[in-house]
C-alpha cells in the first residue's frame, strides 16, 4: 500500500476544531501512517483548514457550512480507498479503536459501527432519546442496532458510495446510512468502545428545538426502511377506533354513524398508502445491476 494509492481512507467532517486536529491528527498519522487523511472544512470560520494542511492531511473545503452529512459525502466522493473510516474531528472518536472498527470487514461484515458505551452518555436525555432510536430501529430492522446515531465506523468504498442519494446534509446521515445497509441485506457489525466527555461548549441539547428533530427522525426511519410499519399500526388503530364506536352507537342508539364509516375508510387509505409506499422504498434501495 503506497500513499498514491492507499486502501484506507480516514475522513474526518470539521467545523472550527482548529485547536483540536494538531493532535488528534498527529494520533492518526501514527497509527495508520500510509492511510489517505482527509479533512472537510465545512465553512470553518478558523484555521481549521490550515492546520490540517500543515499536518498532511487532505483538505476539501465547503464556502459555507452544509452540514454534517454534506461534509461525510465530500469526503466519500473525494477519498481513493477501498475503505472508509469516518471519525468526528472534535476528539470523541479515538484513533485507537479504528483498528478494532477494521478486523470485522475481513469477516465479510459490510460494514462496522462503533457503539458508545453506557459511560459515553454524559446527558440523560440524549441517553434516554439513543436508547428509543435503537430500540425502534432494531424493530424495523429484525436485528439488534447497538447505536443507530454513531458516526464513528469503518465501511467499503463501493457501497457506501451507492446510496450517497439517500444521505442527508444534516446530523442524521447515519441513521439513513445504517438503516439503508440494513434494508438491502449488507453486514452490519457493531464494536463496542468508549466516547471520552465532550468539552463544555459542545452537545448542547435544546429539549423543544431537538425534540423536533428527534419526531422527525423517527418519522424519516419509518418512512424511509420500511413504511409499512409506520402506517399498518395506524390503519389498525383507526379500524379499531371505528368499531368501538360503532359497538356504542349501536348499544345505544341501534344505529351506524358517519363517524365509524369516516375511520373505518381513513384506515382503508392509510393502509393503502404504506402498501403504496413499501412499493416505492423497494424501488429507492434497489441496487445498480439488480
């Protein structure tokens, strides 16, 4: 492997972590000295950018900032290895462990995600809201998702690249990454490893500015994996609705309302719509070729 050509890829996304990179790239480059290093300044207003040239790593710059998932997808299209390793540049994914992230891949797994442990979620609420998305995911996908939201994993150039589609600009891109492996039968493996606590300005959680994202999330997982089983339970509710109100009016008064035929006929539509959409999701994750 020479550093013309190199097999790993080390992708790192940085918005204003000038003070960070100098040593964490050094960490990099010791360990993996061959491995391409690449940067993604998305929009830095510091010297980010520089500091990241000065230590040999690769820089793509955005003119502004497009977003966490845009960052991951610049460096994708730009990185010449067979595999990719995606690590936040603020510190919380260390270097150490992506050798741990790589033994897997020789095992066939697609791709490997490292999974926080317990003791890396230093705030109840984002804790609580990880543990929902894993256990929502985890029914969706019929196997156990160890950390849904984790951008710290190791994963194959060709296929990462096939569904950069689907990737969102913003924070969620690995939701949409894992659930889309998932969807389409590729390996997913899980190591567990431990985050080292945030500095103080970051991971700030606004519970009614992020509880939104957080609606919209789940909903785009739903949506977006299997819709089926978003809408199913719905139709199931609303047609279930319909009959304890028509048992009442019936009881009571001997007759059948419109209320019990509008639910009834919602259900109809809204278990038509998921089977409609199940179609249309099969369609989105077919792959080249197939």
């Amino acid at each position: 492997m020479s550093p013309a050509d190199p097999t790993l890829s080390i992708i790192l996304p940085a918005k204003d972590e000038g003070t960070i990179l100098p040593a964490l790239l050094f960490r990099i480059r010791t360990l993996h000295p061959e491995a391409e290093l690449i940067v993604v300044d998305d929009g830095s207003t510091d010297e980010t950018a520089q500091v990241a040239r000065e230590a040999g790593a690769r820089v793509v710059s955005h003119p502004y900032s497009l977003g966490n998932g845009a960052a991951v997808k610049s460096g994708a299209r730009t990185a010449r290895g067979e595999i990719l390793v995606f690590l936040d540049a603020d510190g919380q994914h260390p270097p150490e462990d992506i050798s741990r992230l790589l033994e897997p891949l020789a095992h066939g797994y697609a791709m490997v995600v490292g999974a926080r442990d317990s003791g890396s979620q230093k705030n109840w609420l984002r804790a609580l809201a990880n543990t929902f998305y894993n256990h929502l995911s985890s029914w969706m996908v019929g196997h156990r998702v160890l950390d849904l939201t984790s951008g710290f994993r190791v994963v194959r150039a060709d296929l990462f690249r096939r569904f950069l589609f689907l990737l969102p600009n913003g924070f969620s891109y690995p939701t949409t990454i894992t659930m889309a492996f998932f969807r389409v039968g590729h390996p997913v493996r899980y190591v567990p490893f431990h985050a080292p606590a945030r500095r103080a300005n970051q991971s700030h959680l606004h519970p009614m500015k992020d509880g939104v994202k957080f609606l919209l999330i789940i909903f785009r997982i739903g949506i977006l994996y299997s819709p089926l089983k978003i809408f199913l339970p719905i139709s199931l509710t609303l047609f279930l609705l319909g009959l304890v109100r028509y048992g009442y009016t019936y009881s009571t008064a001997g007759i059948l309302t419109n209320m019990s035929v509008l639910l009834w006929i919602t259900a109809v539509l809204t278990f038509l719509i998921g089977l409609v959409s199940e179609q249309i999701t099969s369609l989105l994750y077919r792959e080249p070729g197939s």
